[in-house]
C-alpha cells in the first residue's frame, strides 16, 4: 500500500469523463490508482497541504486533476532521503 504523505506528487489536469457507471474512468493514469480509498482520501488531503487541487474537485471548466510522479533529479535524492 502506498503511502501519499511520502511520496512526491504533482497535478494533471484533464476533462472530466463521462462515469456514470462508476468504473473508475476520471482515475486511470493516476499515481494513486487501484490503491485502497484510504490511500486515495489521504493524497487528496495531502495534495491541498502542498497547495494541489483534491482530486475530487471540479474546476469551472470541467476538469478534474490526477496525481502523477514528479520528476525528480538524481542528483537530489541525497536531500529527498535527508527529509523522510
């Protein structure tokens, strides 16, 4: 199980899919997908503490926004490990 509050993460922004039928549609691709709805629940809550949108919102054009990898220097993962 991933843990959002350790893992560096940033926002996507796309349109929002039609899911009517709850399949998850609006999530593929997300860094947080297929994860327990806790895991979920917490990346949204820890994505609005680092100034991201939650997931589960809708901007007024209609978009909603997925988490995905940052990408991250080589060179820093000395400072990223120092941090944890």
């Amino acid at each position: 199980m991933m843990d959002p509050t350790r893992i560096l993460f940033a926002q996507l922004e796309r349109k929002l899919l039609d899911d009517d039928d709850n399949r998850g549609l609006n999530c593929h691709g997300c860094l947080f997908h297929r994860q327990p709805a806790r895991v979920c629940h917490v990346a949204g809550i820890e994505a609005v503490k680092r100034g991201l949108r939650d997931c589960d919102s809708l901007d007024q054009f209609g978009e909603v926004v997925i988490y995905v990898a940052t990408a991250v220097d080589p060179r820093q993962m000395d400072l990223i490990g120092e941090q944890n």
